[in-house]
C-alpha cells in the first residue's frame, strides 16, 4: 500500500548519488519529503550525498538497480543509469541491463505500490537526428549496432516499456527526454564535453575537440532541468510524456571550448581529434510542449551556469592532485 498520510512523501530516487540525481534529492528535501537514494555508485559518488549523512529525512542504499527492489515508497525517480559515453561504453551489456531490466524493475515495483513513476529518458533516443530542432513526434535515427547503441537503444527500451505498463496496468508514468545537462557535481573524468574542457582548461592542458568542432549540444544547467522534473511530476495522470527536457540555445562544439577558456582565463590550447563513431552532428530540443504542459523553460544562461560550474571544478582541483584520473568516488 501507498503511505498517502499528507503531502510529505517517501521518495525513491534511484541514481540519486549521480550528477543530476543528487541535484534532485536536494530539492526533494527541501520540499520536506522523505528520501531513499538507491545506487550503486558505479558513476555517482558519495561525494554527491555526503551533505545529506545525517539528514534525518534521507536514506542511502546501496543496490544495482537491475535486481529486483522490495521497499514502500510513494513515487520513484528513476535515474539509475551511466549517462557518459566514457562509462556507458565502459560495460555495454551492463549498460542496457541497467535501462532494461531496471525500468522493469521499477516498473514493477511502482505497479504492486500502485504508485507513480518517472523515467529519465534521453535525447539519445533521436539519435543522430535528421529532424532539427526535435520535437516528441519525431522517432529518431538511431544506429541498433554502434558503439552508442547500447545505451540509446537500452533507452528507447525502457520507454517502451513505459508506455506498455501505462497501457497495460494502467501505471502512471512519467518520461522526461533529457538533452545535455551539466552543473556542478559532474564526474570530473566522465568524458562529458563541458566536465572535460572545463578540467582541460583549469589545468592549462589542450582542450580536446572531437571532429572539427562544428556539431552542436544545448547545454541546460542542473537547477533548470530539476525544476522540470518537479513540474513533471507533479501533472495529472493525463500526462505521461515523453516531454523534452533542455535548453534550446544551441552552440558548436568549437564555441563552447572558446567560452571555457575564456572564462578560465586558460592558456590552454585546441587539439582537434577523431570524431567519435555515431557522434551526432547537431541536438537542439523543441521544448513546446513543455512551455505548454508544465508551464516551464530554462532560465539560466550559458554562461551563468558555467561560471558555476567552474567554480565547483575550481574548488576540486587541490583534491585531484596526485589522482590524475579525477576519479574521486
Ligand atoms: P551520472 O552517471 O552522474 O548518474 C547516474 C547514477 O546512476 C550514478 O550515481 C550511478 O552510480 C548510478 N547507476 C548506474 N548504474 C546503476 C545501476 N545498475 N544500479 C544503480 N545505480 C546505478 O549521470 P547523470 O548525468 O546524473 O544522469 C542521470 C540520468 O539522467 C541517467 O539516467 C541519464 O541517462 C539521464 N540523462 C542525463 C543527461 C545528462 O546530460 N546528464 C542527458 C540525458 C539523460
Ligand atoms: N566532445 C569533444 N571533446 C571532448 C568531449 C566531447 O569535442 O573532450 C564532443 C563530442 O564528440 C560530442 C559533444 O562534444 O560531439 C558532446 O559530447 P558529450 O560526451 O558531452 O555528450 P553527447 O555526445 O552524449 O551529447
């Protein structure tokens, strides 16, 4: 059974020692609910929970979210998932395990709890899209076989699995496709474009361009994307999504390194290397449907949330020396 006793609600948010999860398991706080973090700490760190130690509203647990979890809760986040090209192409088959087999476990966890779920989905399921900007409607051009296959088609799966148990059991769901993200609490070896150049920069090393730097990404900061998942979830039963999360000011791969290095005031270099197989060539989100629905749009430019951004990265260096990999869990 559901504990609906008020507003106050136990919450679990699986990936909630990750990036964007911990950004997420701060609001839910704040809004006075009650906590469960599931992960298994494979990209996220407790680094990124440490403030909540003794929090007496939150709960950590350490559990790979591809086996089955026995907990009552009122709603799940799940966001259990390597979100980097690094880490998700470190342990492919586990990759899609994890979007496969744990969607079905959270689904099937929200179906005996009757409780609502929500999916952090990806615009990954557009692959490299032929459609500019992308809209929900559009089914994407995503490679089955690639390098990127098996967290976009593991992705893809997990929706379908949504919206299956939306139709099938009438589950409440609720599936956010998420453009990139970046903030502070990002893996400072995760690969990721704005975490690399940013470190790249911080220490004088060559920012690394893959390609000729002409793709383009719409970086949207943390806090925003937060704010959508909250309004999100908060909707009738009625919407269930997929709904575009992100931001749609959209810039080159070349204009973000020469943003970074001016705000570091680096003396680092550009070094252009091999573009990565299936890299997409453009992503912008259309986020219509989001205004429309949740009422909400970012509101944090580009520079504000890199300035940041910088500054969490900054403050971590002196702890990074003699770790050359950054790796800091
Ligand atoms: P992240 O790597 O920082 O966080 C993912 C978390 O999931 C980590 O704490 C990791 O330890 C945990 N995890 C991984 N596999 C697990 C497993 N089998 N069982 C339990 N926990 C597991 O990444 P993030 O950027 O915070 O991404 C969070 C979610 O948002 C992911 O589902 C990702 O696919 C999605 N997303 C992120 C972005 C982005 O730009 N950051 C874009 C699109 C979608
Ligand atoms: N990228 C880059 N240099 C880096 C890391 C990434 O030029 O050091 C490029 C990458 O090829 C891609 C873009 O930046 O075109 C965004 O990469 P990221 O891994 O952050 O996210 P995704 O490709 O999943 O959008």
């Amino acid at each position: 059974m559901a504990r609906l006793y008020d507003s106050r609600k136990r919450i679990l948010v699986t990936g909630g020692a990750g990036f964007i999860g911990s950004h997420l398991v701060d609001r839910l706080l704040e809004q006075g609910h009650d906590v469960l973090c599931a992960d298994n700490l494979f990209t996220g760190s407790k680094r990124n929970i440490d403030q909540f130690h003794n929090h007496p509203r939150f709960e950590f647990m350490r559990h790979d979210v591809t086996f089955p979890l026995y907990v009552e809760v009122d709603e799940i986040y799940n966001l259990a998932c390597p979100a980097s090209p690094v880490h998700y192409q470190h342990d492919p088959v586990q990759t899609t395990k994890t979007s496969v087999h744990g969607a079905i476990n959270v689904l099937g966890l929200a179906k005996r709890l009757g409780i609502r779920v929500f999916q952090a989905s990806t615009s990954e399921v557009y692959g490299d899209p032929t459609v500019h900007p992308q809209t929900e409607a559009y089914w994407g051009n995503v490679n089955p076989i690639g390098p990127r296959s098996c967290y976009d088609e593991g992705k893809r799966c997990a929706e379908t699995l949504f919206f299956d148990y939306h139709r099938q059991h009438q589950l409440d769901i609720k599936v956010a496709r998420i453009f990139n993200t970046y903030g502070p609490r990002m893996h400072p070896a995760d690969g990721r474009v704005v975490s690399n150049f940013i470190m790249q920069a911080l220490r004088d090393e060559p920012i690394t361009i893959f390609g000729d730097g002409s793709q383009t990404r719409s970086f949207c900061y943390v806090d925003d994307l937060v704010e959508g998942f909250l309004r999100l979830m908060a909707t009738g039963p009625e919407i269930t999504g997929p709904v575009n999360l992100g931001n749609p000011n959209e810039f080159t791969i070349n204009e973000l390194a020469r943003t970074i290095v001016e705000m570091t005031g680096s003396k680092s270099e550009v070094v252009y290397l091999d573009l990565p197989q299936d890299d997409p060539r453009q992503r912008q989100p259309d986020i219509s449907l989001a205004k429309q629905t949740l009422d909400w749009q970012p509101t944090i430019e580009l520079e504000k949330g890199l300035g940041w951004t910088i500054d969490y990265f900054r403050a971590l260096l002196p702890e990074l020396v003699g770790n050359g990999s950054g790796n800091s869990t």
